[in-house]
C-alpha cells in the first residue's frame, strides 16, 4: 500500500476514531447533562424544603406555618431561577405556589398520573413525572421534618434545566460536525469547566446549607459567579441575613422582656432564661440552664401550699401539651414569695417542650390591698355616720315632744 493511501487511511481512521470518540462523548455528555441537570433541580429542591421547615429559633413558625410568608419565599426564587414551584402538605393540598396560573393555594394536586406526589409523600423518594395538563417536567421532592416525617412536598419544574442541556449538546454536536479534532478539544475542554464549575458551586451550596441548618446564621457564601449558581448564593445570603436578623430582634425582645421567660424542653429541662427570670428566681443563669424545673422553680399554690402532684401549670402543659395559665408564688432565693402569673405554651417542634412565662403581680395585689383597705376604712365611716344620724334624729323627736 502506498505511503498516501496509508497516510489517507491513517487519517481516515484517526478522523473515523476522533468522530467516534466525539460522538460517544456527545451522547455521553448528553446523558451527564441530563441527570446534572436532575441533580441539581433534586439539591435546589431539598435546599428549598430544608428552608420551608427550618425555625431560626425557639418558638418562631418556620415557612411551612405561614403560608403568606412562604408565597413570598417561592415567588423570589421564581424570579431568580425561572421555575415554577409548588408546596403541598402531606395531604397533597397546596400550601403555595410561585408563577403557577393553574393551581390555587387550598385545593389538592392532582396532577400527577401515577400519583408520583403521593408516593413520595409516603416513602421520600423524590421523583418526577410529566403534567399531562401543562406538558412540563415535574419534580417532586420531600419536605422531612427530622428524620423519619415527612410533612409535605417541593414540586419542582426542571424543564428550564433541561432545554439548557440540549442546547449544550447541540452546540457540541455542530462542533463535531464541523471539525472532530478541535470538536473533541473543545468538547473535552468545556465538560471540564463545566464539570468544575458546576461542582464549585454546587459544593459551596450544600456546605452553606448544612451550617445554616446546624443554626450558623452568621454563614455566608462567598463568590463573584453571574450564573444561577451566583443567583442561589445571593438569594442564600439575603435568607441568611434576614434569619440573622430575626433572630436578634427575637433575642432583643427576650431579653429586655420584664417578664421572666423560660424555655422547657421536651423533659422538663431548663434551656434558656432571660435576665428577667433570673432576677425573680434569684439565681445566675449558668446555675439554673440545664436543671429540671422543679429544681430552679419552687411554686406554690396562690396560698403559699404545695401543688397536689401533677397540678401545678408547667406539670399539666408538659403533661397535655397543652396551653395552662395560673396564679402562683415563687419561691426567691432570700425564701420570700412572689406572686405571678405563670403561662405555659407548649412548642410545636417534635422534640416537644414548653415556653414559661412569669408575669410579677405583687404591685397589683398591693394596690389590691390598698384598695380592700380603704374599702374597710369607708365602710367604718358609713356605720359611725349612719348612728351618729340616728341619734340625731332621735334627740330631735325628744325636742320636739
């Protein structure tokens, strides 16, 4: 064989072997593009469902509890990421939805064929299905609250993520056309960068999230990306910033609060006082945080007597999980009492606890005391008036006679 034709056929393979390894590399990157682009709907979707639950404190309602607040959330993002969103509860109701005309907040989902929604509901594994109404991907993924409950549901649109992803491929796929060799190059160079890029983002994301839900408000995401992944950082740092500061206003008012205020958790341990208790109870904080009630807390009956067994306010909320309210007296530290109004507001989370509220009364019932004083004082001036009248009148009658 001729040195050309060898040299043609060298060519011809090694064209024949880089439109090949092109073409397995388009496909390739097609299928990767696609299941990036799932993945990536999967993380952005249990980011979101993670946010809906998430309580930056004691007592404050998470997103899933306040439907106005949470519409607001999803409309937010819908303007940054250009997806439609929906929440549903674990009835599959819709709790609220972003830049979604078909659906209405109150009525139920029932636009998954195979009730995609419902079995994800049951077992939490997110999965995704075609709106035969609509015509566009679904994603439904979990809403856990803790480990094993599941309270609703984040329905995802992924059809953005994947025109995105044709386009790519198509854009490879001219390349190749046009030139295998500098197709492949180009090809690999760009799977590469994206690949990075895309796991740089994802990366600092997911750490983000992670502190946040280990409660580091203060965690921020830093980056000078103008892609979604920059987008989803800004929008993670505004979110930050805002639980930030709820959180201290919270803390502002607990702590300047004239009532005293404890937080119970689930076992009847102390996990919190505010400077405000810790004056009425006579005791540091560091001394009372992590004893159980009955142990910082001497109460008593309105009388100063003990509490039949299981009684007292803070017993029956632990008990019932329910709200109890009550005059007691608390014990202080120098053994004198002090009369309050002790409020007992179970929390909602799953781990249970309370909220303890001490209301001083002791000036309302010294004003009391006052008044039931002067009250005794007129009535003895009545009685001395009202015989000095009679025995006028009589002295009178005898005048007269």
């Amino acid at each position: 064989m001729r040195i050309r034709s060898q040299i043609i056929l060298s060519m011809v393979g090694a064209a024949a072997l880089i439109g090949l390894v092109g073409g397995v590399a388009v496909f390739t990157q097609m299928a990767a593009t696609k299941y990036l682009g799932l993945t990536e709907a999967t993380n952005v979707a249990r980011e979101l469902a993670d946010t809906i639950v998430f309580e930056p404190s004691a007592g404050t309602p998470s997103l899933l509890e306040q439907p106005e607040v949470l519409k607001q959330f999803l409309e937010q993002q819908h303007r940054r990421s250009q997806r439609d969103f929906i929440v549903v509860d674990r009835n599959k109701v819709i709790v609220a939805h972003a830049a979604d005309e078909e659906h209405k907040a109150g009525e139920k989902f029932d636009h998954d064929p195979g009730n995609e929604v419902g079995r994800t509901l049951q077992d939490g594994v997110p999965r995704k299905f075609i709106d035969p109404e609509e015509v566009n991907a679904i994603l439904a993924v979990p809403i856990e609250q803790g480990e094993d409950t599941i309270v609703g549901a984040v329905l995802l649109e992924y059809d953005a993520v994947l025109h995105a992803a044709e386009q790519r491929t198509n854009s490879l796929l001219w390349m190749v056309g046009l030139s295998t060799a500098a197709a492949m190059l180009v090809a690999a160079g760009f799977a590469w960068v994206l690949l990075r890029r895309f796991g740089a983002g994802l990366s600092d994301m997911m750490n983000g999230m992670q502190a946040l839900a280990q409660g580091d408000v203060l965690t921020r995401i830093r980056h000078d990306r103008k892609d979604e992944f920059g987008q989803l950082a800004d929008g993670f740092n505004t979110m930050a910033d805002q639980l930030a500061s709820a959180r201290a206003h919270i803390e502002d008012i607990v702590e300047t609060a004239a009532e005293g205020i404890a937080v119970l958790d689930g076992d009847g341990r102390i996990a919190s006082v505010n400077p405000a208790a810790t004056t009425m109870i006579g005791r540091r904080a560091d001394k009372i945080v992590g004893l159980q009630w009955d142990a910082a807390l001497k109460l008593q009956d309105p009388r100063g007597g003990d509490f039949a067994s299981g009684t007292s306010p803070v017993e029956m909320a632990l008990a019932t999980g329910r709200q109890h309210q009550g005059e007691v007296r608390l014990t202080m530290s120098d053994g004198s009492q002090l009369p309050v109004i002790a409020s007992c507001s179970p929390l909602s989370r799953s781990e249970g606890g309370l909220v303890l509220t001490l209301n001083d009364i002791s000036e309302l019932r010294r004003a009391e005391g006052v008044v039931n004083e002067r009250a005794d004082q007129l009535a003895v001036l009545n009685r001395e008036l009202h015989e000095k009248s009679e025995t006028t009148t009589r002295l009178v009658k005898l005048g007269e006679l």
